[in-house]
C-alpha cells in the first residue's frame, strides 16, 4: 500500500509558481486587449440629469464609450437578485450603467472601451454628468431614523425584516433569576483581495462563442449570468477562472456590471476586451461587510446559564440586495455559537444606505454574531463573579447531544442541526493552549513591571459545507496521468494539493500524477462555487466519489485483463497487481483497454496488445458502459456539516500610549478529519491575521456625505506582518462529520469569525484591571479610542 | 489609477536640467518618486513635464565630516541610513532614517526629495529643523542656502521656486555633550506617526543647559520647541511635566481618521517625556559620564 496522503502535512505544489511570480491571473491573459475605464458616481445619492459624451468621441484611441441608453434588452434590466428570500420584501439591485439615479459614490455610470487603460482614464475625464444631489443616508442611526431614503419605493429603508425563535425568550427572560441587557457595535471592512476584480473576454466569430476569463468565484454562475443578459445561449459562452489572487468572499458576487459590460464589448467590437479593476475602483464599487448595530436582552441562573436570548439587531446592507439577506440570516443563526440558551428570539432589520453594498466577507455575518454571543458571555460571567470559561462551559451543547436541532433555520433553508462536535473538550484544549489557569499570575508578574495584560476567550461554530452540489470528473489517461475537473473556483486555498491527496489515496496513484483543473466551464459544466467553507467538503467529496467510481473501472477490466477476481487486486503507485504475486497491469493501459479503437498510435497501445478483455460475442463497449477510464460523480450533502473553534488572546495595553501589543494568540480547531494539516493550519493563520485587521485596524471610513475617506492602503489600515502575532498556536480536534464520506468540514473561514470577541475581551480584562467599570461594547478599536474610553471611564469612576 | 499625459525629460546636466524646469512652469522634478507617483496616479497631480534628475552627476553622495552630514539629491534614504560616517557624526540622522516607511520605499526614496516634499508628517523635515540644518538650492541665478528655518512656509509647502532644485542638505553635526533620541507612534509599523518626537539635549555633567524638541503630525509644518527653560537643568517628573506643557503651547494636533487632537495630545507629552530622558542619557554616555 502506498502511503496515506489523506492527513500528511504536505507541501503545496501551487507555491513554486505563484511565489516564484509565474502564476496566471486574469490580467495575464490576452495582452492585445482593448482596455476599459468607468465612469463612477462621485456622490452618494443623485440624479443623473444629463450626460453628455460628445467630447469623447474625439479622444483618439477611444474605441465605444456607453451609457445606461446604449444598453438593450436584457443588458437594460436591473442585475439579477441572486438569492431571493420571501422576506426580503424590497429587494433593489443596480443597473449595469446606472439609469436615472446613483445610490453610492462609485455606482457605474458610463463604460470607455479604449486602446490602453491610460487613455481610457483621459476620457472619463471628458464625460459630463449634470447631477441632482440628493440627500445621504449614512450609517446604521441615518437609516433606521429614515428622515431621508434611498430608494423612493422603500418605506423606512427596510429592505427585510425577518424574525426566528425556539422557545418563548421574553418569558424565559422575565422569568430568570438575573437579566442584562447591552447594546453592541461592529463597523465596516472588506475582504481587500490582492488582486481586485477582473475579466477578459473574446468573442469568435467563426465559431459563434464568447470565451470570458474572470476573476470570479464561480465560473458557472458567471456563465449563466452572462448567457442570460447577452441572449446567448449556454452551449456558447466558456467562463475560465485562471489563478485567483484572493477571493475572501468579494468574487462569489456575479455578475459585476464589468462582467457584463465586457463581454458585450468583445461581441461589438469584434476585439478581446480587459477590464482590470484597480484598487481606489475596488474599495468604492465591490463589496464591504460587517456593519451591524444590535440590543441583547438576556436571563440566565446562578451558574451563568443562559434561560433566554433575545436579540434585535440592525444591518447596513449598502445600497443594493444583490446577494439577498444571506449575511444577517447568518449572524441570527450563528450566534448561538456552541450554546444552547433555553430559549431565543431573534428579529433583524437589513437597511438601506447610501454606501457601497454589504455582501459575504470571510466569515460572513459570523464575527458580529460571535461579537455578540461572547461579549453576552464575558457580561454574565462579569455580572455573577464567575469564571468566564466557567460561565461557556455550563451553556455548552455536550458531545452525547449530537444532532442537536437549534429549532432554526438556516442560510441554505435548511434545519440548523449540528452534526458533531466535542466542545468542553475543545474548552479543555484551549485552556490549556494558554494557560488559562495560569493567566493571574502571570498578569501579577506583568503588573509588578508596571505593564497591564488581558486575556480574552471566544468560542464560534461555523455552518460550513452549504449545497447544494459538486461534481467531480476523473480521467485517467493512457499516459498513466489522471486529470481531475471539479467546477468550483480556486483563489489560493490549495485545491491541487489538498485535492491529489484524495484522489491519490483513493485511486492508488502517485500524488505527482494527478492533475486539478478547477473552475473551468469547459471540463465542468454543473458546479456552485467557492464561498462558504464548502470546497473540501462539497469537492472533495465530489472527487472521491468519481475516483471511487474510476477506481472500479478500472479494477474489473483489471480482473478481466488478468484474469483474476476484482476482491484480489490492489493498486500501488499506478499498477494494479494481483495481490501476492507479480501478475500485473499498469492504469494507463487499463486505460487502453477501456477504449476498444482499432487504430495503435503508440507504446502505450502496443503494450495493451497482450491483454484480452471483453467477450468477443458481445459488442466491444457493453450496453451499460462507455468507452475511456473515467468517472464522473456529485456529492450532494442533506444539509451543512459544522465546524468549531476557540481562540484565546493574551494583549498588553500600554499604560501611557494606549498602544494595543499582541502577546500570544492561542487556536483550537475543530473541521473534522484533515485532509492536509498545513493547508488548514495557514487557512488559520491567514484568518486570524483578517481577525487582527478586523479588530484592530480596519474600518470604512464614510463621512456623512457618503464619501469614503479612506480608499486607499495608506488609510485604510490592514495589518502587515509586523501587526500579526509572531506565532499562532494551534491545537486541533477531530470530531468527524457524519454526512459526508470523508469526514470533514470545512476551514476556510474559521479563522476569522473570532477575532474581534477575543480582542475585545482581552483588552476590556486588561482594563479592568485599572478600572472595574471599563467595557467595551464596539470593535474595531484603536489606540486613539482606547485612550478616549479611559477618559470615559475614569471620570464616571471618579463621580462615583 | 494611471497618470494623465505628461511629458518626460531626462537631462543630463545640472544646467540642462534648470533649463527645462525654467521652460515649463508647471514641470516636476522626479528623484525617487516615493510621493509623486502616487499623486501621479491617482491623478491628483497633473504636471505637463517630468523632470527626471536621476542622470544628473555627482548628487548621489553621502560625505560626513566634523562639520556634519551632506546628502545629495540623489543619495537614496537607504544609503544614508547605512552610512557608519553618517552615525557617529549626527546620530539622530539614521535614528530617524529607520523609521521612514519601509525598505522598499527607502531603497528608492531620497533624503533630499522628502525634505523638499515638506511633510509635517515626515521625518527628515523634522530633523532637519530640530538640527538647525539646511538645504542648498541651484537655480538660474546660481547656488543659495536656505537655511531650515526659512525651508517650511506650509503644509506641503517649502520656499524653494519653481525654477530651483534642491542638490544637497546639511545636517549639522552633533556638539559636544549633546545627545539625541528619537520615536514615534504610528498605527502600523513603517506608517505615518501621529506623533513623533525627537529630541537634542546637551548636559554639562548631570545639568541639562539645553533641550530642544521636533514634532511630527502635529502640528502645520515641522514644528521645534525650546524646552531649555521649561526643564530648567533636570529631567525629573516635574520638569518633563513641564517640558511637555511647553511643548503643547507650540503644538496644534488635529483630529484625522486614525486619532483625535487629544490623543495626540497626549502621545506628544508622553513622548516628550521618553525622549528628552533618552536624550540626556545618551547625552551623559558620550559625555562618559554613563553609569
């Protein structure tokens, strides 16, 4: 038997190239493309009331230039909503060029189509808009006051508002023993991808298809989209997703209005068309998450167990609903976390603003509702005198509880049952990680050099997985090499790595032997996408099923060709041999052997001459077979597999300069069986970094006019290495999922979900120490905001 | 984010390139364009011309000598930060060096260029004021020294004409029984400070007999504050206290979206407090007087 791969710390084979500056992104492709710019809204809410592009037309170089009035049919008609949801009763989406009225400072308004970018950037310059500014609806109090709207036909800027329970949460609340009530915030960031959005397309006349390469998450919904809005039909348009420089949420948005606008131009013209989006373009016309604003109202006993939850909150979803309410569905559901509260009332509002749309970043809606949960935690525990990871433990779900129903429904539709899970042992783990019991007098230590530390907990539990499908084809050639197609996108998680291993322990392949192609419309038609920490689970499991499926191809014309029984036969490195002795046959001349053809072109050919299979009665390629070693299948989960996790953070805050230093940040995670520990473990690493960023750096700063301040990597704040911890400590726990073959869950968010509830905690502990009364009910929060909530707190101590 | 037309001269010559800054009133000089093409491309400065000094002769240099340091307009921030020369005649030059931005924009940025760019907010301005430094400037009538007390009229804004080009700055060297410091606050390592300050503080044996202070982000222009007085010989609590205070009557912080007026504020006095000490420490060690 070869080794296992399933489970090796192996290195990925994607690095030599992307590091090394070889990998092939969109812009890469097609250098004799015309290039495009647009013309975006420099105001937050207006009408349009004329624009005049005469002017361009002069601009040499200048190729088409279009607005809303040049666009036809289906191209006219507003973006698709992806994802309706029956109580999203005033959904709005944008226009591909904006019709009448912008509702954002950068809504598209007007499309150049030019010889180089630099000449298209000269003739936006030219066009000419006379707008009507109208009056801005900014931030969260803006929209629920609504003294002013967004949209004209949305009453209070209410585009949703939906409500969840189990049980009767105001009784239960009423009824208990003790009851807090806190008010919560989290501010805006974005997912920030290195590379930003793009797409390329070229239309061939002789074969009357459209070939679109775009920077995307999901190739099949951007073919759909753009089949739909161009009238052609499937069968003619390819989408290619090449490397992806970072995705995080921002590219399962489709179709971008470029993604349209594009490919119509490369029809038109009759000329590949590129457009590649640039950074200032990115932070004002993609997607920003987070912002919520909520009210907890919570009754729990002496232990700290929480009777009843009820939670109102408020949620910015920018100017548009193009992705429906699949962000706050989330935070109402997530935010139970790993608890089980006796019972829980949930209402949300999703609001319009004059700001750019609120669409799934990493972790999606799960870091406020962790925010949330946690802070409600660390209040009781404050409130009772107890322990905080005392207060957690007495509210968990045990391991003997599993399934265990939360009597909710989930973002796919589906009921929120948790598959599996061991959370006190994850408790245990962490604790341990960071020393948890220690923590006082190490923080005594700290205090006796006159330095003020903190430790923080936040524990999460993570949907993960989402259908509906994936679908795998394995094909192993006469070359002995197997390409493997699964139609899902890669933006950097490793897919050619953590895929093989699967496909290599199944199959009996060498590793080096298989190769992934990913997001190719072409060698998959039938796939969803890479969002929700759903590509291991739903592709994995997809290529396992296919490789099984291949596998047993190729074991029965084995035994037919080596006439010997199918129960006999192993493979190993390639060759499927009859176990114990040196009868054999190598998969690529199975794969001969699998295609009857009477014409021999090489070695591999000739060498299948001296096997015999089939029944020379029958015909060559049975009724119920096909020719070729190959094997196609789709997985197909009943509903998400859920991942968990705690983390814990020591910081110190600095006495005098309110400076925010990381001191240790301890991880403990549980996605099931791993399929590869390094590639999990730098998922976390990269996750927590997005926490660091999340809690302490990152924000969009909007000001009341609705211009964003701070567009630009010099303002808005991600952290650099030197801002992440130095080491990650991490510890795993496998509780395997039940629903798919092979155990896993998916761990491509995790990592985030709880940075801003561990932060916040750990530095609210530090605080406390100096100040009983200090709290923090809002993240992210900087040096500056700290200092300032000292003063707060200080004084209304001293007026004590 | 791409340039608007411009066109692009590249002399090769000193007089050449005067030529062509006094034939385009609206030409720009580009030595390391760590700043300019930024603005360039984002489109918030359009010059006509680009002046592209980095053929000119002899403006590389980093030379150090008992009267101080003299950089070049070419001498990349880099170079001088690794020049031992450099350290031991005026250390607070490399003390500051280390904390503009990052290597790749010190492998290309100059020294010459940031100081004549202006930025309250960077360092080498600051210093150059705090040092009693200067910049000399080519023009069409011939060489002129501005001294850096005359250098920084506003924000962004230095007294050199259009028609001028800095060629070398002056940092003079560090007197005897001085010492100097030097730290900032920023958001991320290598961003611009909300607070910055550094300090010259000279002893005659434990008695302070001069300080003085430079500011960064705080106020307009790149601000300095005699603290002789307000110290009054010692660095103790009261004095510092006082040091600090003084400081603020000169100071005019700001709020932006990364720290209020009072935060700076405050980050001023405290770093008054750390580096005036650091200061006169380092003072007391060259003087051997260390313990």
């Amino acid at each position: 038997m070869t080794t296992k791969m399933m489970g090796a710390k192996v290195q990925r084979v994607e690095d030599d190239r992307l590091v090394r500056g070889t990998g092939r992104y969109v812009d890469d492709v097609a250098l004799d493309a015309l290039h495009t710019a647009v013309l975006r809204s420099p105001h937050a809410h207006a009408r349009i009331l004329s624009i005049d592009v005469d002017a361009v037309l002069d601009v040499e170089g200048v190729h088409a230039v279009w607005t809303y009035d040049d666009l036809e049919g289906a191209m006219a008609e507003p973006l698709p909503l992806l994802i309706p949801h029956p109580t999203l009763t005033h959904g709005r989406t944008q226009y591909a060029l904006a019709k009448d009225e912008v509702n954002y400072v950068g809504e598209a308004i007007a499309f150049v189509v030019a010889d180089d970018r630099y000449v298209a950037e000269d003739a936006l310059a030219r066009i000419v808009v006379e707008y009507e500014p109208l009056p801005a609806v900014v931030g969260l109090e803006a929209a629920r006051t609504a003294a002013n709207l967004v949209h004209d036909d949305v009453p209070g800027n209410v585009g949703a508002r939906m409500e969840q329970s189990n049980g009767d949460a105001a009784a239960a609340i009423a009824a208990a023993p003790h009851t807090l009530s806190l008010d919560l915030k989290i501010e805006r960031s974005a997912c920030m991808p290195m590379e930003g959005r793009g797409t390329v397309a070229r239309w061939d006349p002789d074969q009357g298809r459209l070939q679109v390469w775009t920077s995307t998450q999901t190739s099949t919904g951007v073919r759909a989209a753009v089949a739909a809005k161009l009238g052609l039909d499937l069968g003619q348009v390819d989408v290619i997703t090449p490397d992806v420089g970072g995705g995080f949420g921002v590219k399962i948005v489709h179709p971008w209005p470029e993604e349209l606008l594009v490919p119509l131009a490369a029809q038109k013209l009759g000329r590949a068309v590129k457009f590649t989006e640039d950074r200032r373009e990115h932070f004002i016309s993609s997607a920003h998450e987070r912002a919520q604003e909520h009210h907890v109202e919570v009754g729990f006993d002496d232990e700290g167990r929480v009777l009843g939850l009820d939670v109102r909150f408020w949620h910015d979803h920018g100017a548009y609903t193009p992705y429906g309410l699949i962000v706050p569905i989330i935070t109402s559901t997530q935010l139970l976390g790993p608890y089980k509260p006796g019972a829980y009332h949930v209402q949300f509002d999703s609001l319009y603003t004059n700001t750019v749309i609120v669409t799934p970043y990493r972790g999606a809606g799960r870091p406020q509702g962790c925010f949330v949960m946690e802070r409600t935690m660390d209040a009781i525990a404050a409130a009772l005198g107890k322990d905080r990871a005392d207060v957690r433990a007495v509210n968990f779900i045990q391991p003997d509880e599993f399934p265990y129903e939360q009597g909710l429904i989930f973002q796919d539709g589906r009921e929120l049952t948790y598959d599996s899970g061991d959370y006190p042992a994850m408790l245990d783990k962490i604790k341990e990680l960071v020393d948890w019991d220690g923590f006082e007098s190490f923080r005594a230590a700290k205090a006796a050099e006159g330095k003020r530390v903190g430790l923080g907990l936040a524990c999460y539990v993570e949907g993960t997985g989402v259908g509906p499908y994936e679908g795998a084809h394995v094909h192993i050639e006469t070359s002995g090499k197997v390409k493997v197609a699964t139609g899902l996108t890669s933006q950097g998680q490793g897919h050619q790595t953590a895929f093989a291993q699967i496909v290599a322990d199944e199959l009996g392949v060498r590793f080096e032997d298989v190769e992934i192609t990913t997001g190719d419309t072409r060698r998959m038609a039938y796939a969803v996408g890479t969002f929700a920490s759903r590509a291991a689970v739903m592709s994995g499991s997809a290529i396992h099923l296919a490789a099984k499926r291949t596998k047993e191809k190729a074991l029965r014309i084995a035994a037919d060709a080596l006439e010997a029984d199918v129960d006999d036969l192993e493979i190993v490195d390639g060759v499927v041999s009859v176990k114990g002795t040196d009868s054999s046959i190598p998969l690529g001349t199975i794969a001969v052997l699998s295609n009857p053809l009477r014409y021999a072109f090489d070695e591999a050919s000739k060498a299948a001459t001296q096997f015999n299979v089939g029944d020379p009665t029958k015909p060559p390629v049975a009724e119920d077979d096909e020719p070729g070693l190959e094997g196609t299948d789709f997985y197909s989960p009943p509903r998400s597999t859920f991942a968990s996790g705690m983390h814990a953070v020591i910081v110190e805050t600095d006495v005098e300069t309110a400076e925010i230093r990381i001191l240790k940040y301890a991880v403990v995670h549980d996605c099931g069986h791993l399929i590869n520990p390094m590639i999990v473990e730098g998922q976390i690493h990269g996750g927590v970094a997005q926490g660091v960023g999340g809690a302490l750096y990152e924000r969009m700063a909007y000001d009341e006019s609705g211009q964003l301040l701070n567009a630009s990597f010099m303002d808005f704040l991600m952290p650099y290495v030197t801002e992440v911890p130095t080491s990650i400590e991490i510890d795993h726990l496998e509780t395997p999922s039940p629903l798919n073959p092979l155990g896993i869950k998916g761990a491509g968010e995790a990592g985030v979900i709880p940075g801003s509830a561990a932060f916040a905690a750990a530095i609210e502990d530090a605080e406390r120490s100096a100040l009983p009364s200090f709290g923090i009910t809002a993240m992210p929060i900087s040096p500056s905001e700290l200092f300032a909530l000292r003063a707060v707190h200080a004084s209304s101590e001293e007026s004590k | 984010m791409k340039p608007a037309p411009f066109d692009y001269v590249r002399p090769g010559t000193l007089e050449e390139a005067l030529q062509a800054l006094a034939g385009h009133p609206e030409a720009k000089i580009l030595a390391g364009g760590q700043s300019l093409v930024p603005l360039l491309s984002m489109r918030l400065a359009a010059p006509a011309v680009l002046v592209d000094i980095n053929d000119l002769p002899d403006l590389d240099h980093v030379r150090a000598d008992a009267d101080g340091v003299r950089i070049g307009a070419l001498a990349r921030h880099a170079e001088v930060l690794k020049d031992a020369e450099v350290a031991r005649v005026q250390p607070l030059v490399p003390l500051a060096l280390a904390n503009v931005a990052h290597p790749t924009i010190r492998n290309r940025g100059t020294t010459v260029g940031s100081l004549v760019h202006a930025d309250a907010a960077a360092e080498m301005p600051m210093v150059l004021r705090l040092l009693d430094g200067s910049v000399d400037v080519a023009g069409p009538g011939g060489r002129r020294t501005i001294p850096a007390a005359e250098l920084y009229v506003g924000p962004l804004e230095s007294s050199l004409h259009h028609d001028e080009i800095a060629v070398e700055a002056f940092f003079p060297a560090l007197g005897a029984g001085s010492g100097v410091a030097f730290e900032e606050i920023a958001r991320r390592h290598g961003d611009y400070a909300m607070c910055g300050v550094a300090a010259v503080v000279t002893v005659e044996g434990d008695r302070v007999v001069s300080a003085k202070a430079g500011y960064l982000s705080v106020s307009d222009i790149p601000a300095v504050v005699d603290l002789t007085e307000a110290l009054d010989g010692s660095v103790d609590a009261t004095a510092l206290a006082a040091a600090a205070a003084a400081a603020l009557e000169e100071l005019d912080p700001e709020t932006d979206i990364h720290a209020t007026a009072d935060y700076r504020a405050h980050l001023a006095t405290v770093l008054t407090a750390r580096v005036v000490t650091a200061a006169y420490d380092d003072a007391r060690t060259r003087a051997g007087g260390s313990r």
